[in-house]
C-alpha cells in the first residue's frame, strides 16, 4: 500500500531541490568505471615476494606505504598529516618473542613445545620477564554486568596465571549473550584486558577450532613472528599471554586430576566461581626488542560544501601482513594477497574512481594502516591522534579481505545492524542489483579489523564482505570457497597472489562502497548508532 504525500509536502521538498513541481528529478551522475586491471596490478605488487609479507617497520612494509603514497600522490589527493606528508607516524615497539612454559603438580612437570603444544610473548616491551604462580580456570574470563555474567565473583587473583576459554557462553548455551554470535566478551583481546584489571600475572586462553573459529596453524603463524605494541605508557598489563592447545590443557589438567570437558560445561553457567587447579606454572619470554616507526598513509579528496568539508568520511583498508614466519612446505613468506592487499587494492581503485567523480559536500579521507595485524594498532594510533577530529568523522567504511572470486548476487558489510548506515548500505546494494546478505557474525569479526577502533569510541561503521551467492556456481560454493581459505591460506603463506584471481567482485563491492561514501558525504545529518547498539558518540 503507498503512502500519499500531501501536495504542500511536495511543493517543500520541491522547492528545495530547486524543481517545479511535475519536473522530472535530475538523473544522477553514473558513477566512474573502476578499473579491474588497477586492482590487479595494485595487488600483485603488495603480494609480490619482494615486499616479504610487508610486516610494520622492515624494508617490504615500507615499501608498501612509499608505493600507497605515490598512488595517492598520482591521484591528486592531498596529503593530511601535519608534516604536509601522506604519512601519520606511528611509534611501535616489535618483540620477538622466544618463550617457555613449564607446569605441572606433586612435583612432576612437563616442559610444552613452543609451537606445537603452545605460543607466549611479553605484554610489556621487556627483554625478559618471567611468572611462576598458581594457574586459576576462570571459565570464559569476562565480568559482564549486563549480561547478569561474572565469571570472577570478586576471587583474589593478583599473581595467579589465568587458564581460560576463548568464545563466549553462547558457544554452550544459545540463551547466554547472543548465543552464537560471537560478542566482544568473547574475544581474546576483551579477556587479556580483564585479565590485567585484576592483577593476573599472566592469562593462557585454551585453544579449540570450534571456539576460536580458526585452526591451531594460524595461532602458530600469528603468534611466533615478531609481535608488536604501540609505544605508550600501559597503566595496566599483564607479564605475558598465551595460547595453549586444548590437548595440552586437558592432559596437565588431568594431571591434577581435573577434568578439561567438565570444567567447560561448568563455565557455561552463571553460577561458576574460578577453580584453583593445583597446577603451577612457569613462563618465561626472552624478546628481541626494537623500538620502530612505522606509518598510516592517508591522503584527503576535499569536500565541495565550504561549511561541511571539514567533516569527513573515511575508507579505510589495512596493508600490513605477517612477515617473515615459521616455513610451511618452504615457504617462510606470509604475503597477505587477500589479506589484505587485495583491500588495499580495493581502496586505490575507489580512490581512482572518485577523485572523478562530482565532489561531494563532505571530505573523503583514505587511510591505509599500519600494524592491524598487530591488534588494530594503526587504527587504534589514528583514534587516539586523530587527523579529522572524531566529532566530525561522519563514519568509516572499512575493506579487509575482497572477492577475488568471481561476481555474486548478494553483498554484505558488517555493522549494517549497529547504525543508520545499513540502510545506506542496502540502498546502495541494491542500486548495484545485489541483495544483503545478513549472516550471523560467530566469528565475532565485527571486532577484528580496523573499524572497531573508531566504533569503540563512537564513530559508526562498516567493514564491507563479499558475497557468497556467486554467478555460474552452485549453491553453497561461496561458503565452500570462504571456509577453505579460513582453514588452508589466512595467516599461511599460501595466501599468495594468483593469476586466477577475477575481480567482478571485488568490482562490486568498490561500487557499493563508493556509493555508501557520496551518499555519507551528501546527506545534512550524519549517520548515528542505533538505541540497541552498544556503541555511541560520547
């Protein structure tokens, strides 16, 4: 059924935009063609073997940024940090981290084997550290008023070294938090910050590829190359971390004469309290320490409207990858192709087509960062020293790991359900003739890459997904395709550039995106979180 508007609403709505009434609506501008063949030379230039995996502060992530530079400085953009560069420094600290773990009970210990049975580094930037206590099993470690969930009950646990699960209760029980759908609460950031609140000396998280979402490989992968911190001040922090494999848990537990699965069960509950498992433990992490700068590259579009262009969008995409790690069938470098210099790729192209397109009223910004891998750490040094201050940063759109698979029918973007940007994002989805796909987040991947940072202090965001429906296969060979490389390439050296690579899709989604970003950049308002999100300007 429609919904008439009165005559005096159209003769408003009219006159605003400058037509009589009964005169057809100006077309709009076509967007500018993006440009398959960039997106494939930007991205075999990333991935290329010379660029080592492009870790922040070595030769290949440098020169990742001087190439985004230059990109950016072909395009006519300006430079916004305030040495007049493209580049906004970014003060890291790197540790190298070579690590022990002994524990054990009545005297019979066992030593694990860094890289099979477990992997530990410093959560200071010292060369040595050590914690020898008892290990305490806090369940799922998260202190969650509301969600009526604590899994600490006010124990005493200054000293302790912390044994918990990664995920959260819903994991278990699909009446807890979100069921499924991975919370913050279940990430193992959350839980090594709550760890250090209550003076934990240290926290091992238990590794499951059910409750991590990923295997054992990409913990090894990730965690034995050198790990970095931006260089400030901690006002709280833990001695070391850690992952331990689940079997080398359930064995020390059994030890002690603990049972691994009943514990699990335990902490599903409410009414679980941290259980002092008789074991002790003693770590140790020598770390190669070097104090590094490493840089976000970011460059403006101007915005057309004098009293808006100081406002922004922002498109961000990560270009920093693992580096130079462990070999697996020799070959120790971890190029990153999809992840995530295909985004990076993505953002250069839409960078290409918008700077020829009609300027809109608001500025679009392009940030390339640094040290994502590292723990958002780019984007987290963006937040805390903002080019645009945050009160006029209209939103971010993020792009980390693009379709290089084919063209789809649908599209989604993570967030559309936390903000008004997902009604945006479905108008411009379907402008482009893709419907949203709107899959449950069990990965909890909303908090992974480099919007969160800005969501975290209340800027509303999107990170753009490629689709699964794909043209001319069948049906659930996206969801295939996305799950072999989940558990065969991401964080594996086989992440590599492949002349097989089809960009419709990537094509796809830069259109969508560059869409969401003219209309942001268009509209008076700007977007806001909606009352059932968490998040919030201050």
């Amino acid at each position: 059924m429609r919904t008439r508007c009165p005559l005096a609403v159209v003769m408003v709505v009219a006159a605003c935009s400058g037509r009589m009434p009964g005169t057809p609506a100006p077309a709009e501008p076509p967007l500018p063609a993006v440009s398959a063949p960039a997106i494939d030379a930007h991205l075999r230039y990333l991935a290329d073997d010379l660029l080592e995996g492009r870790a922040p502060a070595t030769r290949g992530g440098e020169l990742a940024a001087r190439y985004i530079a230059a990109q950016f400085a072909a395009l006519g953009l300006e430079p916004v940090a305030p040495n007049g560069s493209y580049f906004q420094p970014v003060s890291l600290v790197g540790m190298t981290p070579s690590p022990t773990l002994v524990w054990g009970t009545n005297g019979t210990t066992r030593a694990l084997r860094y890289g099979e049975d477990f992997v530990a580094w410093a959560e200071r930037p010292e060369a040595q550290l050590a914690a020898d206590g008892g290990v305490v099993f806090v369940g799922y470690g998260i202190a969650a008023p509301e969600w009526r969930w604590d899994d600490y009950k006010d124990a005493d646990l200054r000293g302790k070294i912390l044994l918990m699960l990664v995920n959260d209760p819903g994991l278990q029980d699909t009446t807890a938090f979100l069921g499924r759908i991975l919370t913050y609460y279940g990430r193992w950031t959350y839980k090594l910050e709550e760890a250090a609140r209550r003076g934990a000396a240290g926290a091992i998280l238990v590794h499951t590829t059910e409750s991590a979402t990923y295997g054992w490989p990409v913990v090894r992968g990730s965690w034995s190359v050198e790990q970095f911190k931006l260089d400030r001040p901690q006002a709280q922090s833990l001695a070391f971390a850690g992952w331990v494999t689940s079997d080398a848990a359930q064995g020390a537990l059994a030890q002690a004469g603990l049972d691994f699965d009943s514990l699990t069960r335990a902490a599903a509950r409410r009414d679980f309290r941290p259980a002092a498992t008789g074991l002790h433990a003693v770590v140790t992490v020598s770390s190669r320490l070097r104090r590094v700068q490493s840089a976000n590259v970011v460059a403006r579009l101007p915005g057309a409207d004098p009293a808006l262009a100081a406002q922004a969008v922002l498109i961000t995409a990560h270009y920093d990858h693992k580096g130079i790690g462990p070999a697996v069938d020799g070959d120790s470098i971890y190029n990153g192709a999809e992840d995530n210099a295909s985004g990076v790729a993505a953002l250069l192209a839409a960078a290409q087509a918008l700077a020829q397109a009609p300027r809109p009223k608001r500025s679009l910004i392009f940030i390339a960062t640094t040290a994502e891998e590292s723990g958002l750490l780019g984007s987290e040094a963006y937040v805390r020293d903002p080019l645009i201050p945050l009160d006029r940063t209209a939103a971010v759109l993020n792009v980390d790991v693009t379709n290089l698979r084919g063209a789809t029918r649908d599209i989604g973007a993570l967030g559309t359900d936390r903000s008004t940007l997902g009604p945006v994002f479905d108008t411009a989805a379907r402008a482009e003739s893709l419907a949203v796909g709107h899959e449950p987040d069990v990965r909890g991947s909303f908090f992974r890459s480099d919007h969160f940072p800005f969501a975290r202090v209340g800027v509303p965001s999107l990170s753009i997904l490629p689709g699964l429906d794909f043209v001319g296969r069948p049906a659930g060979w996206g969801q295939q395709q996305k799950d072999l490389y989940n558990s065969q390439r991401y964080h594996q050296p086989s992440d590599e550039y492949s002349p097989a690579f089809d960009y419709e899709g990537a094509v796809q989604e830069i259109r969508v995106l560059m869409r969401v970003a003219l209309t942001v950049a268009d509209v008076l308002t700007m977007p806001q979180w909606l009352p059932t999100s968490e998040f919030k300007r201050p």
